[in-house]
C-alpha cells in the first residue's frame, strides 16, 4: 500500500534519485503508447508541436527524430523532468529546434493559435480541471489543428488501483465527450495493446 502510493506521486511528479530511475522505465514502458500517439499526429512539414507532459522525453525524441515539424515545445511540472529534459535535448535546444519548460497542462504558457499538433500521453489522469486544459489546447491550437491524448484503460488502472492512489480514470466516450463539449471535431479514438499498459486508448480532435 504505502508502495503504491509511492508509486503514484512519482508518476504524477517524478522527482529525486527514484524519479529519474521511474522516466528512464517510462520511456521503455510507455514505448508502444508513445509510437502510437506519433503516428495519430501526422506530423507535417512545418508543423509547431507541444508535448504536455513529456517525462522522460521518449515522444519528443522520436518527434525530433522524424526531422518533419519546424519546432517542438515540451511542458512538464516536475523539474526533474525539465533537467533530464534539458540536459537530453541539449543541442536542439541551443539550436532553438526544442524548447522546454515548467509548466502544467492548466495554464499552457503559449501564445494563443501558436501550434499545428498538441499532444500529451498518460498525463489526463493528473489534470485537477480536465475541461480547462481541454480548453487550453484549444486556445493555442491554430484552425486545423489536432489534440492527442493517449490514455490507459478505465479498467487497467482500476485493475493496478492506482486510480484507489488519486489517478483520475476514464472511459473513451467520458474523453470524447469532454473534446467534443470543448469544441473539438472529427473526434476519433484508436486502441491498443500492451504488454505493460494493457488496454490503452489515443483520441484525437481537430480545432474546427
Ligand atoms: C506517468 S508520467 C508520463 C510521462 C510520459 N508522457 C510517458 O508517457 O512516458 C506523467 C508525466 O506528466 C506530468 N504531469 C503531471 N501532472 C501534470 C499536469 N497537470 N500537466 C502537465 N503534466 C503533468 C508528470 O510530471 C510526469 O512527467
């Protein structure tokens, strides 16, 4: 019990010796996820990218890897996450191809319709006001633009109760209403499977 907890608030705010121990498994775990959210952005020639949430930095290393989008932008609470964040993407951030920050998924600090792409994996649980961060990936989404939240299952998290450790779990349809009700469109989600993950979901909208 008291390692579950442990767990949680590590995985909501990775932080000291065991946190970066956690975001190195993370980007190993979290791979098949992670590939998945790449491949539902689509990324285009030019595209302005924002990672919410970027751990490890497992998602924007492979963004950057595809040399398709013009910049990329990472937010992240935990300063950790910055630091490892900092130190992995060193050159592209002297070169102005990456930038990260202190941030929380609430109050986006980005201009209003800066970006083509926001995406964001296993951070919806976290969020203290889901509607306002959905509102706030709006805002700085430019017409067109698409959101991509990857998700494990109501069930998997219920199943390794972390969801008993203050993870906030949800249905497919409770994710797409909440876009919809955000003024998403073209809502669409697409699950798989993991050896690790289990059952997981990636939903996506575009700023209509
Ligand atoms: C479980 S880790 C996932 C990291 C990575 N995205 C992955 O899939 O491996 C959750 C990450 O979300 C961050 N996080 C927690 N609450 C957040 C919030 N309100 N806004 C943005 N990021 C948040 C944590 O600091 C942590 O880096």
């Amino acid at each position: 019990m008291v390692i579950k907890s442990f767990l949680a608030k590590q995985l909501g705010n990775p932080s000291g010796i065991f946190g970066r121990f956690l975001m190195k498994l993370l980007n190993r775990e979290n791979a098949e996820m992670n590939d998945l959210a790449l491949e539902q952005l689509n990324l285009q020639p030019e595209d302005y990218v924002l990672e919410i949430g970027f751990g490890g930095g497992y998602l924007m290393d492979k963004i950057a890897a595809t040399q398709i989008p013009s910049c990329i932008v990472g937010i992240d609470p935990s300063i950790d996450s910055l630091q490892v964040g900092k130190k992995k993407f060193n050159k592209q951030i002297a070169q102005g191809y990456i930038e990260v920050k202190q941030a929380s998924a609430e109050s986006l600090p980005c201009c209003h319709r800066f970006f083509d792409k926001v995406c964001t994996v296993n951070t919806i649980y976290f969020w203290s006001d889901t509607k306002s961060v959905l509102h706030e990936c709006y805002r700085v989404l430019k017409q067109g633009g698409k959101l991509v939240i990857c998700y494990n299952s109501k069930a998997f998290l219920e199943q390794t109760e972390l969801t008993k450790y203050g993870f906030t779990a949800y249905e497919v349809e409770d994710v797409e209403l909440l876009m919809q009700d955000s003024g998403f469109t073209e809502i669409a989600t697409t699950s798989a499977h993991s050896a690790g993950n289990g059952l997981f979901h990636c939903t996506s909208g575009i700023v209509g």
